[in-house]
C-alpha cells in the first residue's frame, strides 16, 4: 500500500532557529515529490518539486532534500520567522500509485514558531 | 496567471442544510480535483475531472454528495444533508496534464463548519 509518513506531528521552535521535517514514503513506482506549505484554513502552496534525478532543491530558506534510495525526504527552513507556522506537507506522485490522482498525502507536521 | 478560484472562503450551516462549492481552475486546464480535508490530515480526493467527464469519484460519498463540471471549465460541488462530520476544508486543483500534473495548484478551500 503507497504510504506518506511525516514526523514530526508538530513542531515548535523560536523564531530565529532551524528546523528539520522529515518524509518516509512507500510509494512506487515513484514520479516526484513535493513539499506544500498550507496556513490555516487555506489551501496548500507548492514549495518544491523534486524528481528521481534531483537530490536537493531550495526556494528561499526552504531546502529540501530527496534521497530515492531509501525513499527519504526532508525539508529544511532557515532562520524560521513567525510567517513559517503553518502545516507542511509531503505529496508524493506515482504513475500507478496513491489515489487515482497518482497523489499520495502526508498528514503533515504542523509548525508553529514562537517569537 | 490567475490561480485556482474558489468561493465561498467560508461557510457555516446546521446539519440537514445543504451547500454548494464553487471552483474556477487555471485557464485550459483539462484535470480538475474535489479534495476533503479534516483538520490535522491530508487532503483526500473526492472526484476527479477530465474535462467534463469523471475520471475517478470512488471516495465521494454520492448519497449526499454531488459534483459536476459543466463545458469542462467551472465545477461545482454539492452537500445535501450535511452532517457534522462534513466539517472540513475543500480544496480544488487544477492540471494541465492528468498523468505529469503539470502546474498542478491548488486554490484557497472553502472551509466549512456544520453546526
């Protein structure tokens, strides 16, 4: 069965510090992977998109990290401010996998970063 | 480019009401997706559209839910009864292409509170 887990469930850190999110994913055959940050009561906003090819891909002070063989994400965030609380969440895309939209969904980690 | 259009934002009726959700997506975007989610999980998918025809609608609970898109452009999506455990945040995406997801996006939600 395609599975997205994330860890941690929730997370909070200061304003000012690093954070690590973490992805463990079963699906395959595997297509891409992609972390959406989505703020309260709003939908998700793409923050990455990475391939099988692709190990790393940043957007600002978000980085995030691939690694196919152990099937293995993070998403790391830079000198987190107050705007980065939100739900993060890991969506991984099969050719044959998930739902019939080919998406398999993390139920995300939720952050909340105090000043 | 305009993003996925959703209406209304937020929306709160008694059990046995029922409510309609409006999705306008990306302009030419073929793939349109009807997502449930409950607070602390990820989206599930409710009905998925290619063009005007239903590709997918396995999880949607079609004795009270409804959904159509019409010409292929606009969808709506209908609840009648609501109950209480149809409190949720609706989100719907658009594709260029169904299989790749190219410039797959969400829109904002409806959020919707059943009292």
């Amino acid at each position: 069965k395609n599975q997205v887990e994330q860890s941690p469930q929730s997370l909070i850190i200061l304003e000012g510090k690093n954070c690590t999110l973490q992805c463990n994913y079963t699906v395959s055959p595997f297509s891409n992977l992609r972390w959406y940050k989505q703020d309260t009561g709003r939908g998700p906003v793409s923050l990455t998109i990475m391939t099988f090819s692709e190990n790393t891909k940043s957007n600002g002070r978000y980085t995030a990290t691939l690694d196919a063989d152990t099937k293995q994400s993070s998403l790391h965030i830079t000198a987190s401010q107050l705007s980065d609380s939100a739900s993060y969440i890991c969506v991984v895309s099969g050719s044959s996998g998930g739902g019939a939209d080919g998406l398999t969904f993390g139920k995300g980690t939720h952050l909340i970063i105090q000043p | 480019e305009a993003g996925v259009a959703q209406s209304p934002r937020y929306k709160i009726i008694e059990k046995r009401q029922s409510v309609a959700f409006w999705c306008n997506p990306i302009s030419g975007h073929a793939t349109l997706y009807w997502y449930q989610q409950i607070l602390g999980q990820g989206p599930k998918l409710l009905i998925q559209f290619q063009n005007n025809g239903v590709v997918d609608d396995s999880q949607l609970p079609k004795d009270r839910f409804s959904a159509e898109r019409l010409k292929g452009v606009d969808s709506t999506l209908k609840i009648q009864p609501a109950k209480l455990e149809d409190s949720a945040v609706y989100l719907c995406a658009s594709s260029a292409l169904r299989q790749s997801h190219y410039g797959y996006t969400f829109g904002s939600g409806t959020r919707l509170t059943v009292v």
